[in-house]
C-alpha cells in the first residue's frame, strides 16, 4: 500500500482513509463543488453547501483536526455564522468567556479593562477556545447533516497532487494510500491554508508584507493555583526577553502564553522544554505547572490579488494572511464560506449569474484589507518599526497608565469585528432616513431578542423581507428566487427600535441569505424590492 | 469639514513659547522627545476632531 507522511500529528483522526468507488472508475467522476481542504473553512464550506441540498466532496490530504490550540479566539460574527451552520451553541458552551482585561508596561500594570458587552445578542462578543474544539464540533454537525441524508462527503489522505482548470470544470489529480485518481469539479474551493499548493500549482501572486517576527506559544496546565479568566498583556515585558507577552485562558483550566520572542532565534534552542519553562517561570513566579503543547510560528501579512479564479475559489489563510493580533485569521476564513456560500449555491441552482461570483472576490477581498490593515497596525504598536514611532508607543503607554484619554490609542490587537460592504456592487438603495449606521446597507445584521428567540436565528440561508412596523406581502417570487417576510414590531422591543429603526417610525429591510444588509426603506414597495434582490444577485 | 485656527489664536505668547523651551531645559534628546510626545498626544486629544488633527499633520509635515 502506498503511503505518505502526515505533515502533523493529529488530535482526532475522525476521517480516516476509505477507499472510494470514484478511484475505480476508468473515467474522472464530476462532482459539482470540491474543497481542497478539511480544516475549519473547507469544513465550514461542505456544511454552506450541504445545507442547501449541494452535493460537496472535502478532500483533505490528513485524516482529521490538527494537535495544537492555534487559533483560539473565535469573535462574535464568526459564531454567528457557525450558528447558522448549526454548531454555535457547543463552542459557546465549551468556550471561555472574558470581559477584564490587563495592560502591562515592563514590569508594572499600567490599567485595566472591562469589556462591557452590549446586552441582547445570543452570541458574546468572542470565546476562547482551542482550534481543534471548533474544528470537532463542525465534523460532529457535518455527521450529523450527513445522517440527514444531506450530499456531504469527507474524504481523508486525499491529497491534491496537480489542477488543470478548464473554462466549464477543474480536473484534479489526487494521492491516496491506494494511488492515485482523478476527480473533476465544476467548482473549486481551495481552503488549503497558508501555504496553499493549490495556490502554487495555480501561480498565483500571494503579496504583502512579511513581518520579521516569530512567536513562541506555550499552552500550559496550572496545578493547584486559582488563576483569574482576564487576558493579561504585556509590552516589554522585563520577565524575559521580547517585544510581547500574552496570555490568557482556555478551556480545561489551559493558559496560553504567546511571547513574542523577534526574528534571529534559535528554533531549535528556544523549543526546548528547559528554555520554555525558563520563559515561563520568570513571567508566573513560583507556580506549578504541565506543559501541553508549543510551537513557534512567524507571520505575514498578504493576501491574493483576486479570490476567485475561474472555476476556483480561495478563501481562508490560503487567499489572505494576518498577523495573530485581534483574532482576523479563522474568524475571517469563517466569513469568507458565509460570503460564498449562498452565492455558489444560487449559481448553481440557476437562480444568478456566474457574475454573482466575482462579488465574493471583491467583497472578500475588501474584508481582508481592512484586516491586513487592521493587524498591520496592531503590529507597528506593539513592535513600533521607527524611534521615533518607538518614542510615540512608550509617550502613549505612559500616559495611558495615569490617563483615561490615552487608552484608545493603546493597540495590543483590536477584535475582530466583520467588515461592512460600503459601497460595492450588491449594495441596494439605503432609503432609512433617520437609521442607525450600524445596520446600513452592506452591514453584517446585529443580533437582538424577539421574545425567547433571536433575531438572527430568524433570518439567513435565503432572501428575507424584514418589516418592522410596516406592512408588505408573506412572500415574493422575484424572477426565480423567493422573498419571505418576518414581520416583527418594536413595540416592546427597546433593542430592535435601537439597532435597526434609530429615528425611523417604520422599517423595511431586504436581508441576504448571509445576513447582510442588501436594503432597506421606510416603507414596501414592489419594485424597489425587485430591483434590490437583483442587484444583490448581480441580475441588474 | 471644521477649519484648522491658523490665525494667531495663543494667550500670551512670549510667555507660552517660554513654558515650552523651560520645560526641556537641562534634558537629555531622548526625555525632550518622549516629552514631545506626550505633549502631542495630549493636544490632540483636547482638540479632538478627526479633521483638525488631519490638517495639522498635514501642515506640520509642509514645514
């Protein structure tokens, strides 16, 4: 039997290699969509597609979830999505929730904060939880959709070896124990991660900025010690040598602790378990504890210069990367399968033009510099490139220890927040006078109880009328695609009036199936919605 | 769009630009810049407005 290597050890092995009637078939089977990758986003995308009845096939080169907490802050919007997938509510369960946090500068706390959440939404702002939690509970949902008798498959040690992209499939050679087949795809969804081959075998560009840094991350288990759920920063720490400390909590009474250690390191050297606990043993003082797991990684900042190419998509680390600070890797990725789910999934029932896909690139892609943008800065704070930034850095964190004015400007990674499509291409009227901006035309929806329920438990996976104090039809055919209505009424309903009617008496919101804002009115009116719902599918 | 106050608009001038030069008197490069800083930061938070601070940097960097 032919063999390859794992490239990493796995935490579960939950799709183990099967051999599949596809390798015996003397011709290549045609599926309608392949993801090239069974990490989060490949995983999140079988579960997109699945969902509306769109046979999926995940092929993944290893046999399940990655060992390592990774990325362990998953934010709001990330949930939400993963809410509508139907698997939000296990990571809320198992995640950690934390509202105090703790700003260092050398050796002494400088201030501290509290998040404050706004109340009413299902979701809290993020969860701490290790990547491979959310990465199961994704796998147990797909399980389950596949019981359902949904068109879901995962294949394992299943590795892409080459792509020939034609102008109406893809053709993919794969690797197996057994060999290698061939498999074709009408559509492609390359969630191959950083170091995307497909990417490579594709020779597409991948430019932006590599920051010369790596980061030494210790996952630890304290022993007998009543250690409090904040996250504690520290710039300069004096506990050790670096740019950076972080640390904050995980489930299973795990800490995670990122040093920031600077770039001519001895990988080797500092991987040892003697010279981690030494890192360790400075910062904690005289505490006991086991080391779980550690790693050290570098990063960069970059992203592709288009997310869809032909019949291939990328989405996730493999179309764009971010430093680590304020979580924009896997909570992004999670927004990217949301973004192109529902607009593959109309494509391919023949509701919209392949146009509509040329709007996930440039969405997507607005989304990622916002966040390159967004980490780029976090970066230049906490490892400032310049004296003279340097000079401004220190002047803001000796401020901010005596000051209230001069905490905004502290940035040890802002959270990740989704972005709003101002002004692109599947953007309706905003004819809202007197509305609030955070629900304006391109916004991702904003949570708020209705009764026992939740808002955006109501609204996603299809167009939905949202009227609030106004009247409009049930329910709508424009051209194919079916417009359902939600009637809702803000009496009683302080959050909804704040977040969705601001100055407004009455309120008509066009929703897309992810749960953005495609338009909205004072008022219903036939061929506004008509023409709202065909610009948002880029039928006008 | 609020205009940056580029008329004469200080108190008291000599005595003004006087604090100013005091205040550095017998610092080393480094403490008169992080003290700089500092003053900067402080400014700008008492003016505020997004577009003032813009037209300030902007004329600042003309020099």
């Amino acid at each position: 039997m032919l063999d390859f290597d794992d490239r990493y050890t796995l935490a579960h092995k939950i799709y183990p290699y099967e051999k599949h009637a596809d390798q015996d078939k003397a011709e290549a089977v045609r599926h309608p969509v392949v993801v090239v990758g069974g990490g989060p986003i490949g995983v999140a995308t079988a579960l997109d597609l699945g969902m509306q009845d769109i046979p999926v096939v995940v092929l993944d080169d290893h046999e399940g979830i990655g060992m390592g907490s990774r990325a362990i802050c998953f934010a709001k919007r990330c949930l939400e999505v993963a809410d509508r997938y139907g698997c939000g509510e296990p990571m809320v369960d198992k995640g950690v929730v934390w509202n105090l946090g703790k700003v260092f500068h050398k050796e002494g706390q400088i201030y501290e904060f509290n998040l404050l959440p706004e109340e009413g939404h299902k979701y809290p702002a993020f969860i701490n939880l290790q990547q491979p939690y959310f990465e199961r509970f994704m796998v147990d949902r797909l399980r389950a959709l596949q019981a359902e008798g949904k068109p879901i498959e995962i294949r394992g040690k299943n590795r892409v070896d080459a792509i020939e992209v034609k102008d109406d499939h893809v053709v993919l050679d794969v690797m197996t124990p057994d060999g290698p087949y061939k498999i074709e795809a009408d559509w492609l969804v390359a969630a191959d991660g950083a170091n995307s081959p497909l990417r490579d075998m594709l020779g597409q560009d991948f430019t932006g900025k590599v920051f010369q840094d790596s980061f030494l991350i210790a996952d630890i288990k304290m022993k007998d010690v009543e250690f409090p759920t904040e996250r504690w920063f520290w710039f300069e720490p004096t506990h050790g040598s670096g740019a950076s400390t972080l640390l904050h909590k995980q489930p299973d009474d795990v800490w995670r602790i990122d040093f920031q250690i600077g770039w001519d390191v001895d990988r080797k050297e500092e991987m040892k378990e003697e010279n981690i606990r030494r890192r360790l043993d400075a910062m904690l003082g005289d505490v006991e504890y086991e080391m779980v797991w550690s790693s050290i990684y570098t990063f960069q900042c970059k992203r592709m210069g288009s997310f869809r190419h032909g019949r291939v998509f990328f989405a996730g680390d493999a179309a764009h990367q971010v430093s680590p600070f304020g979580a924009r890797g896997a909570n992004s990725g999670m927004q990217d399968v949301d973004n192109l789910g529902w607009k593959l999934g109309m494509v391919l029932k023949g509701q919209a033009p392949e146009a509509l896909l040329d709007s996930y690139s440039e969405e997507r892609v607005y989304g990622a510099d916002e966040n390159i943008l967004n980490s780029t800065r976090s970066t230049d704070f906490i490892t400032p490139k310049s004296e003279v930034s340097k000079t401004f850095r220190d002047a803001v964190l000796t401020l901010a220890a005596k000051h209230e004015f001069a905490r905004p400007l502290v940035n040890s990674g802002r959270l990740s927040v989704p972005c709003v499509y101002d002004g692109l291409s599947l953007n309706g009227p905003d004819s809202l006078p007197g509305a609030p901006a955070r629900t304006r035309v391109g916004a991702p929806m904003v949570d708020a109880p209705i009764g026992d329920d939740w808002l955006l438990s109501m609204i996603g996976n299809r167009f939905i009328l949202m009227t609030i104090d106004a009247d409009a039809p049930e329910s709508l055919d424009v051209d194919g695609i079916e417009v359902t209505r939600l009637a809702l009424s803000s009496k009683d309903n302080p959050e909804l009036a704040e977040r969705y009617l601001g100055e407004a008496k009455s309120a008509v919101y066009l929703m897309r199936p992810d749960q953005h804002v495609a338009a909205r009115w004072a008022h219903f009116d036939t061929a506004s919605v008509n023409r709202a719902v065909n610009i948002a599918t880029a039928r006008a | 769009m609020s205009d940056l106050n580029t008329k004469p608009n200080i108190t008291a001038p000599d005595d003004f630009y006087a604090t100013l030069l005091a205040v550095h008197e017998g610092k080393t490069k480094e403490e008169s810049d992080a003290i700089n800083a500092r003053l900067v930061l402080i400014l700008a938070n008492q003016v505020g407005d997004a577009d003032i601070l813009n037209q300030a940097i902007a004329l600042a960097a003309e020099g």
